[in-house]
C-alpha cells in the first residue's frame, strides 16, 4: 500500500500541544505528532489478573467497525488481539485497541495511507512490556515489547521487512520526535497511545467518534492504573530510565532512586579535558 506522500509530510506542530500541559509527556507515553510523517513503501490496577481463561489464548471478539474505522480481519491481527487480551488486564487491552483507533481517526481525517494489519498488530502487543511474563532484567519496557512481538510475528512467519516495522513502531512509541518522523505505521502507535493517555490532540477528532471509541472499549480506571504502574516500573527497572520519558516520575514516587542525573555522568566521564 502506497502512502500519500503530501499528506504524511504535512507539517503539524507538537510544541504547543506539549507546551499545554508538559507534565503529560510522562504519562503512559509522550504525545508527539504527524510532525513530517516519513512514508512506507508498503478502577482496575494494570496489575490485575489478565482476562485469560485456562492456558489457551482466549478469542478476542473484534468488531468490524468502530467510529467508521475498520479492525483489520487477518489472521495475524486476530492472533494480535488475542495474545493481548490473554495476557494483560481488561483495560490495558482496552487502552492498546483505542491506541489502533485514535490514530487511525487521525489519518483519516488528515488522509494519510497506512498499512492497517501492521499498525493494528502493533498498536495490540504494543505495551507487552508492562506484562510479567515479557520483562527482562534491564530493557526498557518498550524493548521488551518489541522484541515479545517480533517473537510473535517469527512464529507466524511474517516476513522480515513488516516485522521490522513492528518492532520500530513498538520500540519508538515513547519517542518523542522520532517516531513521527518515521513510517505512518510506526508514528501511530506514538499519536494513537499518547492521545488515549493524555487526552491531548483530541480536539482533531469529532466528539462523537471519541464517544464510539470509548463505548467500544470503555476505559475503565486506565488512567489511575496506569500511573500506578508507571510507578511500580520505575521501582522494578530503575535502571532503564535515565533519558527515558519516566524518569521524572520516578525522581518524584521512589524514595532512594539508585539513578545518576546526566550531567554527573558528563562530568564523570573520564576523559582528560
């Protein structure tokens, strides 16, 4: 699928929507925007049991529409939706469908082409990072979904290239700056994730379709939970987050942080001046 190159390089200004509210930024990720789009040539706690029935994935029950935007009907994007409703809480689920479909409302209304299967898988497995079983040591948390969902795509035999993308769009999705200058694929997950965690930017989508989105996939506590969990992160892998867009919440809710500011460690460097 070709994109609409006019379209994805329309410029589209990120400084005042982080300059609204810069404490936003640390929410569940960063809200960066369509800034230069490159094409593509193709109430419960976060913690909670997941939605999981006996050891088998269960069957997420994918609408075909929801505010005039299609769910993708492959094989891949079901297998997507279903790892991730097994495998996290009802509404980290939730927040990773809404994610897929405020970004997709975006690139309607600002007709930019996209490749739905590819983002839609991402925009699903997108923070399995958060999720026990997909944690390692010392990865960021978006590493470690990345590398959960090129995992899943290889077991699928996807090819290379498109698992690729997944992996970028997954890894880069706290990125501000950066992934919007990438592929519309991998730039939706940024825009999707942070308009659904901040509220910013959804005064470029009609009430109406916000209101389809929500009843489709209710929020239910996401964003307390979610601040819950960005602290219980940040005092599990305090080590992956200097430079991170958490650091500051873990400056402000763990006592003792082991984590150097970065200007010790310039000034630390050893090297002869």
């Amino acid at each position: 699928m070709k994109p609409d190159r006019a379209n994805a390089h329309e410029i589209l200004t990120r400084r005042g929507m982080l300059e609204k509210s810069a404490c936003a930024v640390v929410a569940v990720t960063a809200t960066p925007w369509l800034s230069g789009c490159a094409s593509h040539a193709d109430a419960p706690a976060l913690n909670d049991e997941p939605a999981r029935g006996s050891d088998a994935l269960r069957a997420a029950d994918l609408p075909k529409r929801v505010a005039n935007i299609r769910i993708p009907d492959t094989r891949l994007a079901r297998a997507a939706a279903d790892l991730a409703l097994s495998v996290s809480p009802v509404n980290l689920y939730n927040h990773c469908m809404r994610t897929y479909l405020f970004a997709a409302l975006v690139y309607k209304a600002r007709r930019v082409r996209f490749d739905e299967e590819l983002t839609f898988v991402a925009a699903a497995l997108h923070d399995l990072g958060l999720v026990e079983a997909f944690m390692t040591p010392n990865e960021r948390f978006e590493v470690d979904g990345a590398d959960a969902a090129l995992a899943f795509m290889k077991e699928r035999r996807v090819p290379a290239a498109r698992a690729e993308i997944v992996w970028d769009a997954i890894a880069l999705h706290t990125a501000v700056g950066i992934a919007t200058r990438k592929a519309p694929e991998i730039a939706a997950i940024s825009i999707g994730a942070g308009m659904d965690a901040t509220g910013m930017g959804l005064d470029g989508v009609s009430a109406e379709d916000v209101a389809e989105v929500i009843a489709a996939y209710p929020r239910l506590g996401f964003s307390k939970s979610a601040v819950e969990t960005i602290i219980r992160y940040c005092e599990k892998k305090p080590s992956t987050l200097l430079l991170h867009p958490w650091e500051s919440v873990a400056r402000r809710h763990v006592p003792n942080l082991p984590l150097p500011f970065l200007e010790d460690v310039i000034l630390a460097a050893p090297f002869p001046e």
